[in-house]
C-alpha cells in the first residue's frame, strides 16, 4: 500500500492508524501548494481531487477521504480493535464521531487556513470550533477516549484536528479534559513514530 501524504495534513490519521496495525505500507509525500509529487510530478494526475489522504491498495485501488480510508485500515485487522465490527451499533457510534470530526471540527478549522479570509470570518469560525470543544470536553470527563472500549481511528483522526487548534492560534486550556486527551494520544508510541516520519519525509 502507497498513503500520499503531507506534513500538518488530515492524513496523519491513517498514517498513524498504519501503524498502529503493523502493516507494511510506503509513504509518498505531497506538496498541496504545487500540487506536486518529490520527483516533480503531478498529484492531480494521480488524484484529481488534489488532495491527501490518498491510499493506492497493492492491486492498485484508490481510496479517497479520511474517515473511509481508516475504517477499510481497521478492518484489515478485526482483532486490533480500531474499529468495532461491521453492521454492530458500535461500528454506527464509530461512524457518528467520524462524521462529527469531519464536518463539525474538521470543516470547520478550514476557513483558518485560508490567508484571505477576514479576522470576523476567523473569529465566527473559532467561537463555533468551542462550542464543540466543550462538548468534547464533556464527553472525555468519563472517559479516555472517544469509545468507552479503548483507541479507535476515531481518536487518530480527533488527535489529528485538534492538532490543528494551537498553530491556529486556539488555545486548549479552557478544555482542560481536551489537554489531557492530546497528551495521552500524544504518548503512543505509533503516534512519535508517524510525525517523525512526517517530520524527515
């Protein structure tokens, strides 16, 4: 398997949700800026969409978008626990919080992004951003992740946004059980070992 990914991107999720399985996979890294690959040719050529996470299965399959991507991860291994089985109510509360991250953080941070937004855009975006916050932060009160049975790629993608929040100039502190959260993910081993190849990639 190929991820294309790029640095402060979404696709550390399934980067991190790789290694948390153990398989074998390479990784190619993507300029979003050019739209360009390291040896100079074009992403877009490869994925129109023009941006990562892209993962190319061994038979040569693509798969697009995050939350897809690590649920097909997760169900390489069942036992793994990243994911609970297909058709179970678990699996459909999984899906609930991918869903969630996506459109209500996820989406949300994008305008930040974007250097010709104006300060009032910026400012709604972050006052909507704290509102989820605080129910985030409810929600980890009683537990250490965002399933009561443990890690999921739930938590690889949560970890991934909210690592969004401090380079955006959003400050956790308020959300006290939010630290707690992001160091606890932040200790894991397959996490260091991601954004360190991220970091040389």
């Amino acid at each position: 398997m190929k991820l294309y990914f790029s640095p402060g991107a979404c696709s550390l999720s399934p980067h991190i949700v790789l290694r948390e399985l153990g398989v074998p996979f390479d990784l190619v890294r993507v300029n979003l800026g050019t739209k360009q690959l390291s040896d100079g040719s074009d992403f877009c050529a490869i994925n129109p969409k023009g941006y990562v996470p892209l993962l190319i299965l061994d038979d040569g399959t693509k798969l697009t978008e995050g939350p897809a991507i690590v649920q097909y991860l997760a169900d390489l291994k069942p036992e793994s626990g990243l994911a609970p089985a297909n058709g179970t109510l678990p699996r459909y509360q999984l899906q609930s919080w991918l869903n969630f991250i996506s459109t209500e953080l996820h989406k949300q941070f994008s305008p930040l992004f974007n250097p010709t937004f104006p300060d009032t855009v910026k400012d709604f975006q972050k006052n909507r951003l704290a509102l989820r916050f605080d129910q985030l932060n409810d929600t980890l009160k009683t537990q250490e992740y965002l399933m009561p049975g443990g890690f999921t790629v739930a938590d690889a993608y949560l970890f991934t946004v909210l690592g969004w929040a401090h380079p955006m100039g959003i400050s956790l502190e308020r959300w006290p059980e939010l630290q707690a959260y992001m160091a606890r993910i932040q200790s894991r081993p397959t996490v260091q070992s991601a954004q360190q190849a991220e970091k040389n990639g």
